[in-house]
C-alpha cells in the first residue's frame, strides 16, 4: 500500500479517515499501471510533481506577481515563481511569461479579454477538423462575447489551404487568428500564417498545449520562432508537468496579459502548482527529456505506419506529430464510441472523437484519437508501437468477441509490467532511488 508519489504518512491517514477515497486512489494507480495510456492529452508526470503537487506549497495565498503581492510571507513563493517564468522564456524563446494560468481554457480566455474588444472577430481552426472548445466553439461563453470564424482543413490530406484561410481573413476581418487544435496529426506552416496576420492586420496566437512538451524537447517548431504575437500551452499533457497553463508573449503584450490573468481572471495563484511547473521547466532541458521528445515521434510514425499497413483509414493519411485519428466508421464500420468501449476493455485507453466535418454527433462519432506520450514516457519504443497497434486492428475488426477481448487484456496487462509508470515502480519495489 506505501507508495512513492505521497507520503506513507498523509496515505496511511487517509486510508483510516476516508476508505472510499483511498480505495478509489489505489485502484486509479492500479488502472493507470495495467492499462495502456493512449489519450494524446494525458501523461505521467516527472515525479518530482509528485512531491510538489502534495506540498505546503498548496496552503498559500499569492495574488498578485513576484515582488507585488496582496499578502505577507511571500519569500518562497516569489522564488518559484520567478523561477518558473525565467525557465519558461528560456525554454520556449519567448520574452515574456506568465505561469499563474489554473488550467487551458483560462489561460485562453485570459489572452482574448487581454488584447481583443467584446465583439472583435477571432479566426481558428474548425473543431471538427482539430480544433479546440476554447477557441470559440459556440456552446462556449466566449463565443457569446467575441466573434468566431474558421477555417477547414482540406479533406482527406489534413493539409491547410492558404489561400482558403487568407480569404476568410480578409473577409471575416479577424483581430486575433488561432493556430492550434487538439486533434490535428500534421505540423502547421507558422511562417505562412504570420504573413496572413500581418496582411489582414490581426495579431497572431499560437494554442501548442498539445505539443508544448515536443516543442520544448525541440522535436518540433516553436510558433515564437515565427514572430508570433502569444503562445499558450497546457503543462501536463507532453510537458509532463502539473495540471496548468502558461501565456508566452512578446514583452509588448507582457502588461495586458499579466492585468487579464490576475486580477482580470483569476484570484489566488495555485503556488503548489507552479512550483511543479518549475521544477517541470528545469527537467525539459536535460538530453534524456529531449530524447523523449524525439521517440514520441517516433513512435507515433511507428504507429501510424502499423495501421496503415492493416488497413486502417487514418484521418490526414499519417501524422507528423504525436497524435493519430482513425475514421472507424469507415476503416470497421463502427462508430468512435463502440471502439473506445471495445478497446477500453483490451486495457488500451482512448478517446472517441469527431473526424472532419463529422456526420454523426459527438457522442457517438465516427473516429478515435490518440497519442504516444505517455506510453513513450513508460519507455516503451517502435517495437510496443507495433504491437498495440496489431492488437488495436484485432479488437476494430472484432469489437463485440469478448473471449478475444479478454485475451487481449492478458497481453496488454503483460506488456505494462515490463514498462512501470514512472514514479509508481516504487510502489512494488520500494526503490525510490532508481526512479
Ligand atoms: N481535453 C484536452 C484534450 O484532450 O485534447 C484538451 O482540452
């Protein structure tokens, strides 16, 4: 029952003052040791989180930013927060940050009442092509405060017609356009959509929470590179951090930002969690995360190719990031919602999800989505790729054979013995130190 990620201490108090919680919590470590994670947004954070997350930290109160706080005793929270900032400017080459964000849809919501007008237009990729809610999904309450256009992707390559975005810039007269998307397989142009930017007069955003961790580990481009105006990321999805957001800006945009997030948004920063964001931006800079980096791509390909090869109906043909959608309703004729289920009891986690310009409704929708993160974070390589991904064409050609299904779990069960979630080997073998 001891276990690496909390105290034996605070656990064993737990376990007498409330069993349905802990017994809850074991079986969630449990679940997350014996199943296979493939839910692109999800990871297994560094353990250091851990400590962190579960600290003193939790118990203070900061409004306000280092050196300018509404309350006393502040000297150990000024210095991770001001570590955290000055390692995410050197991480992501950006001139400003602001890393008090509680989650992704404040962090950017903050950037839209920080540089736009109630009404002002906002351009950005339609969610069923890859979008995100919180780019201006009209169920949103953004939505009933700035105007939304999108932009498509070309059907079936997943490319970006330029042209086609170009005209609904200079017809739709955007002042911010949005690259970014949550299940969007290919890499953006950034330079191509600056220069639309620039011509129609609208400033630029980049949403990478997706890639934020591929970014950093210099797997992929970094929008600022390009001259892009903010950058938001997520910091648990590849970052492997805690849950949060960051807002990187060019120092122009650092006053108007920092005035949305606190006091505009938020009140009380979550310190505990931004101490873990900087422990977080210290571990993204060590050869071993940058090789992480490059073998979640790696592994994606590996992946991708896999299925491919059985016979699969990739959404975009391939990936060039982290993340794969499949069209089951096409490639299995079943629906997203059967295959999640279906998958879900060979022990491979998912997510159904829309394909472009979806016929059938969210809940039952023709595709799934996932990613290499996390499974790349428990050390599996090319070699586990192709095995999940011959098990995964088993269960889509047969999702209703439970006998097949329960077989399948065995294998899965046995592949996740050999790769320990980080932090939670310990668990079983009380070797903290190796972790
Ligand atoms: N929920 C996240 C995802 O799965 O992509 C984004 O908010």
């Amino acid at each position: 029952m001891t276990n690496f990620t909390y105290s034996a201490a605070a656990l064993d108090r737990l376990q007498n003052s409330d069993s349905e919680i802990f017994d809850a919590l074991m079986h969630e470590e449990v679940r997350q040791s014996e199943g296979v994670e493939l839910i692109p947004s999800e990871n297994y954070c560094f353990p250091e989180v851990y400590a962190l997350l579960g600290s003193v930290f939790n118990n203070k109160y900061s409004e306000g930013y280092p050196g300018r706080r509404y309350y006393g005793g502040q000297e150990n929270t000024d210095t991770i927060e001001n570590l955290a900032r000055d390692r995410a400017k050197a991480v992501f080459r950006a001139e400003h940050a602001n890393v008090q964000p509680l989650s992704g849809c404040a962090m950017n919501e903050a950037v839209y009442f920080a540089l736009l007008q109630p009404g002002d237009v906002i351009l950005g990729m339609d969610l069923s092509h890859g979008g995100h809610l919180s780019h201006g999904h009209p169920v949103t309450n953004m939505a009933k405060i700035f105007k939304y256009t999108r932009y498509k992707t070309e059907i079936p390559s997943g490319a970006i017609d330029l042209e086609k975005v170009r005209q609904v810039a200079l017809e739709t007269k955007p002042k911010l356009i949005i690259c970014g998307h949550s299940s969007y397989p290919r890499e953006y142009d950034y330079a191509a959509f600056k220069k639309i930017a620039d011509e129609v007069g609208a400033l630029i955003m980049a949403d990478v929470s997706h890639l934020g961790g591929l970014i950093a580990g210099g797997a992929l481009k970094n929008p600022l590179d390009y001259g892009f105006d903010v950058m938001t990321t997520t910091t648990h999805k590849s970052l492997r951090g805690p849950r949060g957001g960051m807002i990187l800006c060019k120092k122009q945009h650092a006053a108007a930002i920092d005035k949305s997030v606190f006091p505009g948004m938020q009140g009380g920063p979550h310190m505990h969690q931004i101490a873990a964001i900087a422990t977080t931006l210290k571990l993204v800079q060590t050869d071993a995360y940058k090789a992480y980096a490059k073998q979640v791509l790696a592994n994606a390909q590996a992946f991708a190719q896999a299925l491919l090869a059985g016979g699969a109906h990739l959404v975009t043909g391939g990936t060039e990031n982290h993340l794969i959608v499949i069209n089951t309703a096409t490639g299995f004729g079943i629906t997203g919602d059967i295959a999640e289920r279906a998958l879900d009891k060979a022990g491979i986690t998912l997510n159904k999800n829309v394909i472009p310009d979806d016929p059938n409704p969210p809940m039952k929708p023709s595709g799934i989505r996932f990613g290499t993160p996390a499974a790349t974070a428990r050390g599996m390589g090319e070699a586990e790729m192709k095995l999940l991904a011959s098990i995964m064409l088993q269960v889509l050609r047969a999702p209703a054979d439970d006998a097949l299904l329960s077989k399948l779990r065995e294998e899965v069960r046995a592949l996740c013995k050999r790769f320990p979630v980080p932090g939670l080997e310990c668990t079983k073998t009380k070797c903290c130190a190796a972790a």
